[in-house]
C-alpha cells in the first residue's frame, strides 16, 4: 500500500512537470515565431470624400528657334557676344584658335588617295567572261546520250517482238528470193542468146561485106537501088545481087534481134531490182536480228538509263552552278565598285566639310535675333552638333506640351484654354491633341500656345480639373501596390488555432478609382470589411504569416 502511494505522487509529479516543460516550449517556441513574423498595420476600408486636381507640367519651347552648332574639336579663342545680346546674321559671336594638329586631315586624305588607286587598277584590269559553251555543250552530249540510252531501252523491251517479226521478213523473203534469182537467170540466158545471135549475123555480115567487096573489085557494079517503078530481076545464086539480099536480110533480123534485146534487158533489169530489193529485206532482217542479238538486258538497259539521266542533271546543275557562281561573283564586285565610290565620296565630303572647319576662325550668327542658352567659354573645346546657343527672334512664340491620361483628355478639345497659376502667363490654349508615344492606348500629349511673357526653357503647370467626390471603399495610398501584374492590396485572414490567432495575408487585386496623393479609392471583389494592410514592416508575399499591431486610425485621422 506504501508502494502504490509513492507510485502515485511520482506519477502526478511527472505529470506537473511535462505539463510545466510544454508549456515553457510553447512560450518559447511562439516567442521566437513571434520575432520573425513581420508587424503589420491593418485598417479597414471606408467610405470618404476625395478632392483633387490633373496637373501636369510641361517645358516651354520656343518657335522658330535658330541654333548655332559648334565644330567637331575646335577650341574657343574669345566669347564676343553673351547672352540676350542682340544678334543679325554675320555678327561675330565667338573666335577660334587656329588649327595645328592636320593629322585627322592627313589621314583621310592618304585614305582617299589608296581608294582612288584602288579604283584606277580596277578599271585597268582586262574584262573576264565566263565561257558557257563547255556547259551547254555538256548538256546537250548529256541529253543525246539519254536519248540513245532511252532508245536501247526501248529495243530491249521489244527484242523478243523485234527477232519475231525479223525472222518472218526472212522467212518470207527466201522463196521469193529463190524465185527472182531463176527468173534473173532465164532473163540473163535470154539476153546472151540473143547477143551471140546477133554476133553471128554480125559475122556473116562481114563475110558477106567481104565477098561483095571482091565483085566490085572484079568490075561488076554493086546494084544501086532501082527507081521507083522498076521492078529489080531476082539475084542468081552466087551473083552479087544475091550476096546484098543475103546480106539485108541479116541486117533485119539483127534489128529484130535488137528489139528483142531491150526488151530482154529491160526483163533482165526488172527482175535484178526485185531480187535486190528481196535480198536488201533479208539483209536488213539478218542485220536487225543481229543488232537484237547484241542488245543488253532490260535491267542493264534501265541502268543506262538512269545513269544518263543522272549525267544530265549533273550537267545542267553544274550549268546552274557556274550561273549563279558568275552571277554571285559579278554582283560582289559590283558591290565592291558601289563601295569603294561610296566611300571615295564619302571621304571627299569629309574631307571638304574639315578643311572648312579647319580654315574658320569665327562662329557667326546665321539669324536675327537675341542669344539665348549660351554655356561656353573661353577654352572650350567644341563637338561637333553640339548646340551652342540659340538665335530667339523678335516677337517669338513658345509652345508647351503635356501629357495627361487618356480619361482626362477625353474632355479637352482644340481652342480650349487650361488653368495656370504663373501670373506672367497670360492663356495656355490647346493646338493638338494626339497619342503619347510612349503609351498611345491610355495617354494623350496635349501641346498648347502661350501668350504672355515666357522664356524658352521656363517650366509651366497647368490645371485641367478639380474633382471632389465621395468613393465607397478608401484606403491609405501606402495600401495600394503596384508591379508587373497590376495593381493590389493585401488583406489578412485570421483564423483560431490551440496557440491563438493565426494571421494570413492574401493579395487581392483592385482598381485604382481616384487618389489625392494620401488616400485612395479603390474597388476589388471582398475588400469591403476587409483588414487591409496599410503599413509593414518588411516587404510581403501573399500567404505570408504577420502579426497585427494594436494600433487603429481615428475617425479625425481619416477625415
């Protein structure tokens, strides 16, 4: 029993102490949270009354203004006129120390002379061409060649109906050529028949010639023809009168056989073309079937094929080539001539424009008027376009431009006259009204007219309103945020956990309405009753964790 007792105090004891030990970790524990959880203000929305004003400044700019530049490295001698000093053209404003250094000169001009040599060898080299024979020529071997391959192609697909039909001719032609070469030889046997005849007769002729030649030798007359009307006695054998019958009558059978022999010839030469022309058809067969014979295979026939066409489209590539080659090649010495003269001309003005500004010794006045905006003095080296001074002329007018929102501009119209606090000013009235280049959407430059006594230069504000109006939800301007995305606030969120209150804040975006610099009208979905944050003491992130400062406006600090 003493056991259970000692038991029990030691357990309740053990229980006060761990009790004691959480809840010091716990003091702890939020004690250190509570040091690097940022402090926030909160304030709700309300409704107020917000007045203020568009304003916008502008710089004055005077019209007709005449500037005087200075020259490029130039160091000022004396300042003769200064400036509101009353100026007509050719008045002595400045002097300058004469030039010394002319290494800037010397320079560009031996610069100028190499381009100019450059161009003068150019112009004497001999003028090239491309030869484009060699290509087209290529092309046209190219295309024979595909064409011959083609043609092969062709014959071997048809081989087979090419021996066919040549091996018919053949065929056909044998027996008919059997057949004109019998009747060639009955024709030629013919045609030497009727020769040796006629030959014969020709003999006897002769001897007939030669026996008559005997009588007439011996005295007896050869009979002359007999006149018409008398009849001539019939020869006796061996008499002369008989020799000449003989001999007349051979003479008429060899003009018959004469006759027989053209007409032989001409069976004989009739049937030599029609065996000519048989046996040409049997040579063409034999030479087509041997021509069929010694074609490729189709497969090889194709391989020619492609390997032709291949060489033609190199040829007319490499046609292609050389042109744009060429062309490439002319247009960049072409380039090169227009940027040599470029820079020849270039150099010539340069040169011109520094041997005047090395040769002046005075900077004039180029306009009537008074000096204005003068800054130099003596010693100065000058730059080049730098604005020395302006020429104001009599009776100038200024102008000035603003820019204002787009919402403000909406009401402005040309003639209008803006509101100026500057007593010297008399009106500000609008000219143009246009986009603003930097945010043509939402903004417009408004550029005005001044009459009254203003200087270029003089800083003028304008009013282009007052408004004064109640809004629902206002807030401190330091509630109000702005980046990338928009305009927001923050609103915390408060929930109860076993440590106490847990504060979130949340980024809510919202629509800037009006402002007076201090405070801000805004609107947005669930701000109304909202705990905004007003002010913080490090920069915030939506979701972080804050702690809330017992600090509250009055209703005397928000009016």
């Amino acid at each position: 029993m003493a056991n259970f007792k000692k038991n029990r105090k030691w357990v309740i004891r053990a229980a006060v102490a761990f009790v004691l030990i959480l809840g010091l970790l716990t003091f702890f524990s939020n004690t250190i949270m509570n040091a690097t959880i940022p402090k926030v203000v909160v304030e709700s929305a309300y409704r107020g009354n917000l007045s203020y004003t568009n304003s916008q400044t502008g710089t004055a700019k005077a019209e007709g203004v005449t500037e005087v530049k200075g020259i490029e490295g130039r160091e000022i001698a004396s300042v003769v006129l200064s400036n509101y000093d009353r100026v007509s053209p050719g008045d002595v404003i400045l002097t300058l120390k004469p030039v010394t250094d002319t290494t800037a000169l010397d320079t560009l001009e031996e610069q100028l002379l190499a381009l100019q040599r450059e161009a003068e060898y150019a112009a004497r080299q001999p003028s090239t061409s491309v030869d484009y024979s060699v290509y087209l020529q290529a092309i046209v071997d190219a295309e024979a060649a595909l064409a011959q391959a083609n043609s092969t192609l062709s014959a071997a697909m048809n081989r087979e109906a090419t021996l066919t039909a040549a091996q018919g001719v053949i065929n056909a032609n044998s027996s008919t050529a059997i057949a004109q070469q019998a009747e060639v030889d009955a024709a030629s046997a013919s045609l030497e028949a009727i020769n040796v005849e006629i030959s014969q007769n020709q003999n006897q002729i002769s001897v007939l010639d030669d026996r008559i030649a005997v009588f007439t030798t011996l005295g007896t007359p050869t009979p002359s023809p007999a006149d018409p009307g008398v009849i001539t006695p019939t020869p006796v054998a061996g008499s002369i009168e008989e020799l000449c019958a003989q001999r007349q009558a051979l003479v008429e059978e060899n003009e018959i056989l004469q006759a027989n022999l053209a007409d032989a010839q001409a069976r004989l030469n009739n049937a030599a073309s029609q065996l000519a022309t048989t046996n040409t058809a049997i040579e063409n067969a034999n030479a087509t079937i041997e021509a069929a014979n010694s074609l490729p295979s189709v497969t090889s026939a194709q391989a020619a094929v492609n390997t032709a066409n291949s060489a033609l489209t190199a040829a007319r590539e490499a046609y292609t080539n050389i042109q744009i080659t060429t062309g490439i090649a002319a247009d960049q010495a072409q380039d090169s001539v227009e940027d040599r003269n470029e820079n020849i001309a270039e150099l010539t003005e340069q040169i011109a424009e520094l041997s005047e500004t090395m040769e002046a010794t005075e900077i004039r006045a180029t306009a009537a008027g008074y000096i204005y905006g003068m800054t130099t003095a003596v010693g100065d080296v000058l730059v080049k376009d730098q604005v020395l001074l302006q020429i104001i002329p009599d009776n100038v007018s200024c102008t000035v431009s603003f820019t204002f929102e787009e919402s403000v501009a909406s009401n402005f119209s040309i003639g209008m006259e803006l509101s100026v606090d500057s007593y010297w000013i008399d009106k500000v009235v609008i000219v143009s009204i246009k986009p603003d280049a930097s945010d043509p959407r939402n903004k417009r430059t408004v550029k005005c007219s001044i009459e009254g006594n203003v200087m270029p230069g003089e800083q003028i504000t304008v009013v282009a309103d007052r408004a004064n109006s109640d809004y629902d939800c206002v807030v401190p301007s330091s509630a109000v945020y702005e980046d990338n995305s928009g305009t927001f606030i923050y609103v915390v969120e408060q929930t109860s956990t076993v440590l106490g209150n847990k504060c979130i804040v949340h980024r809510v975006k919202v629509t800037v309405e009006a402002t007076d610099g201090a405070r801000t009208a805004i609107s947005g979905e669930n701000i109304e009753g909202a705990q905004i944050v007003v002010r913080s003491e490090k920069p915030l992130h939506d979701g972080d964790r804050v702690r809330l400062t017992d600090y509250s406006t009055t209703e005397d600090e928000r009016s």
